[in-house]
C-alpha cells in the first residue's frame, strides 16, 4: 500500500490506473474484447443505460467532436440511410456528439434537409464529455463543458465501436476530422463477425458475402472433413479456402 492508501498491484501500470480510477478519471485505454463501458446519458430519443439499451443484440456506437460540423452531418445523414441494413443484422446504432441533445435536435433538420435522410436513430448529448472520457477518445485531463469547445479540441472524438450481444467491444475505428467514415465498410466487417462468431472460420483481405473463407488453423484436417465434406482448397497446411457455411 501506498501513501495515499492505494494497494500496489503487479507493477506501475496497474497501480496507476486503480489510482486515477478512484479520483473519477479514467486512465485506462479500452482494447477488443473486453468489456464496453457502461454509462447512463440523454439522448434525443430520452435516457437510455447503455448496455440495457444494447439488449441480446449488436451496437455500433459512432462518435462527432460537435454539432454542425460538415463531415458529420454527411456520416450521421449516410447512416440513417443504412439503419434498415443494420437492423437485418440485429444491430442497433448510437451516435454521440459532444454538445447538449437540443443542439442535436436542431442539428438533425440541417442533417435531413441536405442529406436526405432523417436521423432514425438515438444521438447521445456527451456536454459534459462523460462518454468521451469513458471511451478513451478525449484526454482524461480535458475540463468543463461543451460550451466554448471548438471541433478541434475534441478532433479525438471520430470513433466507431461495435460491441456484441456480450457486451464486449469486437471493434474499434478512430478517423481524423477531415476524412469521412466509410460505413459501408463497418457493415462488411459486421458481416464478417457475426459469421466468424457463428463457425469456426475467418475472413480473408477483402472479403464480402457469399466470398470463400478460411478455415482457422485451430480445426484440425479431420475435423474439418467433418465439418466440410465437400472439401476445401489448401494453398498452405495453415491456409485452407472453404466455401462460406450458411
């Protein structure tokens, strides 16, 4: 134990984090795999706990430094017209924007009157960067409120996280503020995880439905003949192309 009444665990590292943890900060970076963190906020479809609102199901939650930024409002119109796609995966969509839900309200008529598309879908108000802080996308250290923060003090804030029915983070996207995210791209590795989750294959570069796929090095030959009777294609003993199991 340390002079401030900290228990010093395995190393610097650990007694470090449980030190800033118990200060109400949040020191640690968030890794796939492990458990996303839950929090309670506003949204512009009311309060929602996060992990209640995640259900049996997959999220996505997708981050915006502010409101009335021009990239974000193509990225938050651009999903809303990909909601329906989601949700045939059993997949909901969060976004999150630093600045209070009525901005984001106001915010929402620009996003459908130049994009197309009405926002469908609940937008977390993170004023008080509660959520930025807990996600590791804004330094710990970053004070105050929304108010009087530009875009570029909250640059950090361009994440997408999907998280599984386990509640555990599958992914992890940071793009910088002058690039806009490509959705598209997060509903093909969507596809891929739900399919690696359900068999024991994996996904090859560029992979998209109906593509060939591997077989993990962790299934042996025969079990593999069991599982695959029509046969395989191996390019190495470790690389083995099947079809996609339905």
């Amino acid at each position: 134990m340390d002079g401030g009444g900290q228990f010093l665990c395995r190393g610097w590292g650990v007694s470090i984090r449980l030190s800033l943890k118990k200060r109400g900060t949040i020191a640690m970076a968030l890794h796939i795999g492990e458990e996303a963190p839950n929090f309670t906020a506003e949204t512009t479809e009311g309060a929602v706990n996060f992990h209640e609102w995640i259900g049996n199901g997959w999220a996505i939650l997708f981050s915006h430094p502010k409101d009335f930024t021009p990239v974000c409002t193509t990225e938050l119109g651009y999903m809303a017209g990909l909601k329906s796609q989601f949700e045939k995966r059993n997949c909901k969509v969060i976004g999150l924007s630093i600045d209070p839900v009525t901005n984001h309200q106001k915010w929402s008529k620009d996003i459908e009157e130049t994009q197309g598309h009405k926002v469908n879908y609940p937008i977390i108000g993170d004023h008080d960067l509660k959520v930025a802080k807990l996600y590791d996308m804004i330094h710990p250290s970053a004070s105050g409120a929304s108010e009087g923060r530009t875009a570029a003090d909250n640059a950090t804030v361009r994440s997408v996280f999907v998280v599984g029915p386990d509640k555990k983070i599958k992914l992890m996207l940071t793009y910088p503020m002058t690039t806009g995210r490509n959705f598209d791209e997060v509903l093909r590795v969507l596809d891929s995880m739900q399919l690696t989750a359900k068999h024991q294959v994996a996904t090859p570069v560029n992979w998209k439905q109906g593509d060939d796929v591997i077989i993990v090095p962790a299934v042996s030959d025969e079990e593999a003949k069991k599982k695959y009777p029509g046969g395989w294609k191996t390019l190495k003993p470790y690389l083995r192309l099947v079809a996609q199991p339905k």
